[in-house]
C-alpha cells in the first residue's frame, strides 16, 4: 500500500510555524524522517498559515526537494496553488483533490493531463458527503465518466470514499469499507482507493488504535493508499503485518525490518 506521508501540513503548529518563519530544517526532517520510516509519497498542504499560498507552495516544493526526490501530492482547495507546485516538481505528482462537482473537475482533469499527474477524487458532490456506498459509487462513477472523456488515465485516479469520525458518524466506517471494494469494479481498469486516515479518529482519545485497526481493515477490502502519519510506528507495523498475512511480501523473521528497508 502506499502511504502518504501527512505531516507536512500547515495546520500542523510547527508546519505552520515553519512556513511562516521559513524554517527549511523544520520541513526537510519531516520530509526525510517520513520516508525513512515507510511513506512512498508526501502531502504538501500550506494550511492556512500562509500569507501567499502559492509562493509559500512553491518554497515548499523546492525545499522538499533539496533532501529527498520522493514524489509529492500537492494539497490545497485553490487549483492555482497545486499548479504552482506542479511547474516544480521533478518527479509525477499527485493532486489532492477534485469532487464530482463539474466545476471542480472542470478545473482539475485539465490540469492533471497536462501535466501527467495523478488526482484524488473525493465522492462527493452538489449535496455534500454521501449518505451511504451507493451514493459513494454515484460520485464515484462520475468521476470515472468525466476522466475518461478528458483522457486522464484511470491508473492515475484514486477515489476517496470519505472516512468520517467514528465519534459522529459511527455507522460510515462500514459503508466506506464496501466502497473500496465496490470502487473496483466501476472500470476496467480499476481506478486506486485512498482514505484520508486520519479523519477516522477525529476527536477520539484513542486515536492511534482507532487508526491502525481501520487502515489493516481498509487493507483487507483492497486499499490502494492511504495519506497517514509514517511516524506512528505501531501503524506502520499493522499495516506492514497485514500485507505479509495477505501475502503481498514473503515472510522472514526480520519482516518488519526487512519491509521497512525495502
């Protein structure tokens, strides 16, 4: 599965922080410290911090860059801001997100063609998060249509079936799991899944545990991806235990060592 690192995120105090006060270290260790420890991909959100999103996005971008060539997925409502750090980057990006809205994807499919980078695609639209995994496959299949009418590659979509805190909306945690599995079956080839991790514990005091034991779940169901914090070890070792058992890796007696340095 590939992980998204998250912490690079200007809601985050010290990103915040760091952004505004133009604090290269404070950046370039998260960056580095989340790749060692298992994210094959790095969210790039200049949160609300930021006087100029966009040059705040490109200062970012280049100094992400300086310590690791880890492709990024460039974060923001404001498809001015993603395009700023899309002239940047070396390597493929990934936009995170579009929804179904038409203006949204108006927007953004453009953008993702010319500029070959992946999209995130958020199953939601006109009404807002989906009640259940039919309206989630509705959104979703909308999504499909409109990438496939702009030539953006379906390898390239990843569908996000919205995870809702568990404190609120208890009952969505197994409408998002069908989904993934659902999600599979819209085209040939399949668009990925991912899930914003995270979202899930939301104002629980048990956040790690919630988040871990959703994520090996979500893996079951055919997960493709998932924007999580590396940096929580017991996450990573749940999610690396659980593709050995779906024998995605083979076995040894050092697999988590050996995983991780793969």
């Amino acid at each position: 599965m590939l992980v998204i690192g998250e912490r690079i995120n200007g809601m985050f105090k010290d990103v915040g922080k760091a952004i505004a006060d133009k604090e290269r270290g404070v950046i370039q260790k998260l960056a580095k410290d989340q790749v060692a420890q298992g994210a094959g991909m790095l969210d790039v959100n200049v949160g609300p911090a930021a006087a100029d999103a966009v040059e705040a996005m490109k200062w970012l971008v280049e100094v992400i860059q300086e310590v690791t060539d880890t492709p990024l997925a460039l974060d923001s409502t404001k498809p001015e801001v993603i395009e700023a750090g899309l002239k940047l980057v070396k390597k493929k990006a990934l936009i995170n997100s579009t929804t179904a809205k038409k203006e949204k994807l108006d927007s953004l499919l453009p953008m993702a063609k010319q500029y070959k980078a992946g999209l995130i695609g958020l199953t939601m639209g006109e009404s807002g998060i989906p009640r259940d995994r039919h309206q989630r496959s509705e959104f979703a299949a909308r999504i499909v249509s409109a990438c496939m009418e702009a030539q953006v590659p379906l390898e390239d979509l990843y569908l996000d079936p919205i995870i809702l805190p568990v404190n609120v909306a208890q009952a969505q945690a197994q409408e998002v799991l069908e989904s993934i599995r659902e999600f599979k079956l819209l085209s040939d080839p399949s668009p990925k899944t991912v899930v914003g991790l995270s979202n899930i514990s939301q104002g629980t005091k048990s956040r790690s545990l919630i988040n871990r034991t959703f994520l090996v779940m979500a893996a079951v169901c055919g997960l493709d991806a998932a924007i999580a914090d590396p940096l929580d070890k017991e996450l990573m070792d749940g999610l690396i235990t659980a593709e050995l058992i779906l024998n995605k890796h083979i076995y040894c007696a050092s697999f988590l060592d050996a995983r991780r340095k793969k």
